[in-house]
C-alpha cells in the first residue's frame, strides 16, 4: 500500500527527532539540561523529542551546539526543510491533469547550472520529442486515471526543453541501453526520437552516455533520477515524486551517478548503439 505523503511527513519528523534525541544521549544531556544550554523551556524540547512541534532552523542550530554537533546541523535542517515535500503521491500531484506538474519545474530547470539525469526506464523528459512525449503521456495518463490534457502537458514539456538550447546549463545525461529499445510509440515516433538524440549529441553543452548491456554492473540499475547541480534530487517511482535535499543523500546519488557514468559509452561508441537501435526499427 502507497504511503501517503502525510504520514511520509510524519515519518520524517519522526525520524528527525529520533535523531535529535541521539545527538542529546551521545552528548550525555538530558532533556532538562539541553533546555537550560538552548534557552527554552523544559516543554518545548519535549514536544520536539515527541515530534508534536517541528523544530525551526534556529532550533536545530542551538540543539546541535548544545550537543557538540554544529557538523549535524546543515544535514538535519534539510531533513526538516524536506518533511512536507519529501514524498508526493503522483495522484496528487495529476490530479487536474499532467500540463501543470511540467510547468511547475520550470523555476528549477532554468536556475539549474548542472543537470545529472539517469534514466534506466524511458528517454529523459528534456530530450523528448512531441510524438514521444505525446506517446508516454498518454500511457501515464491511462495508468494513473488522471484527466486528459496530453496536448497541452506535451506543450508545456516541451517548451520547458528550452533550456536545452538557451541559457547557461549544461547537461551529463546516462542513460541504460534498453532505454533505445522499449518501444513508446510506433516506429515512426521512436526512430524520430532516437534521431534527436543523435542530434542533441553534437551540443557542446551535452553529454549523452549509454550504458550498454554488456557493461559490468559495477552499480546496479536504479530508478531515474535528476540531480540538480549539487543541491536536490528529484526520484522517480511507480506511485511518487520523491525529492532528496539533505547533503549526505544528495552526495549518495551524485555517487552514485558517477559510478553509472564511469559504465557508459560517448561519442562514437554510443551513437553506434543509438543508430543499431534505429535499425531494428526499419
């Protein structure tokens, strides 16, 4: 059963607080003691230990200083920042439909210096063609049951794609070899968008990555998943949005990407995969 992205929240204040409580017995506080080192009432460190209050920035700042842990406290106040975002359920998400979840990564996609994209499943959204997108958009809107607005969401998806072309970004995408084979689409729609890939391989700002099948798995296939420039993950699941901001997980999948791109192929090698997946589609 999907987890809600309520008690996802609370999960996360939950756990939050449970390492909270750490920081104070490794420190060999008690609760009383902590409350006269930060200034506060007995009460209010109470009701953070029980995860009834979240604590504000400021308050995890002080509870870590206390503790002798200032090195905690950036980690912790992303894992609070995140509570409320961490988990989002796609229904919630879609539920008017798909074209305002692709404007709403507008104001991100266009700050963002460095996209790191791995896609195990599908090509990635920013190299998409209209008849692919409108081809996988269609399948997410029939699965998920939400209301059809493809043309429109396909719209906004692509016009998001500026990015690509404008502006300083640039772009280390992998991407698994069986990605060039699932079949979205008819043949026409796949071989167009397997010739944009080729195409989007000659910006001097892109790097295409393939890895192909007969890698050794170093690191297993993941979820797809966008890293944008060191400060937040985006992960895609079957029934979620999940987003990643605390550094130490951040600095896991930005790992994690690196050990995939050390298994891929460039240049010739992969638009050789590229082109031999067109051919089986003549």
């Amino acid at each position: 059963m999907p987890i809600s992205p309520s008690s996802s929240a609370q999960a996360a204040r939950a756990a939050l607080a449970d390492r909270l409580g750490e920081l104070m017995r490794d420190a060999g506080l008690k609760g009383g003691e902590l409350s006269a080192l930060c200034g506060w009432h007995p009460a209010k460190t109470s009701r953070i230990l029980n995860a009834k209050t979240p604590p504000s920035d400021s308050d995890i700042r002080a509870w870590c200083q206390a503790c002798g842990a200032d090195d905690q406290a950036a980690d912790l106040i992303a894992s609070n920042r995140a509570a409320d975002s961490l988990y989002v359920e796609w229904r919630r998400l879609q539920r008017t439909g798909l074209r305002r979840v692709q404007e709403s990564y507008v104001p991100l996609y266009e700050r963002t210096r460095l996209f790191r994209v791995y896609c195990s499943n599908v090509i990635p959204g920013l190299l998409q063609t209209e008849a692919y997108a409108t081809a996988l958009l269609t399948n997410i809107t029939r699965f998920h049951r939400t209301p059809n607005d493809v043309a429109k969401a396909v719209a906004a998806r692509l016009a998001r794609s500026h990015v690509v072309r404008e502006g300083d970004h640039r772009f280390a995408v992998l991407v698994e070899e069986s990605v060039l084979r699932y079949r979205i689409g008819d043949a026409e729609a796949m071989t167009g968008q397997l010739d944009h890939l080729l195409a989007l391989m000659s910006l001097p700002r892109m790097s295409l990555g393939v890895i192909p099948f007969r890698a050794g798995r170093d690191m297993w296939t993941l979820e797809a998943f966008n890293v944008f420039d060191d400060e937040r993950v985006s992960v895609e699941l079957l029934t979620a949005a999940v987003t990643v901001t605390v550094p130490s997980e951040v600095a896991q999948y930005v790992r994690a990407w690196a050990e995939l791109a050390s298994q891929a192929v460039y240049g010739a090698a992969a638009r050789s995969l590229i082109t031999a997946a067109i051919d089986t589609l003549g």
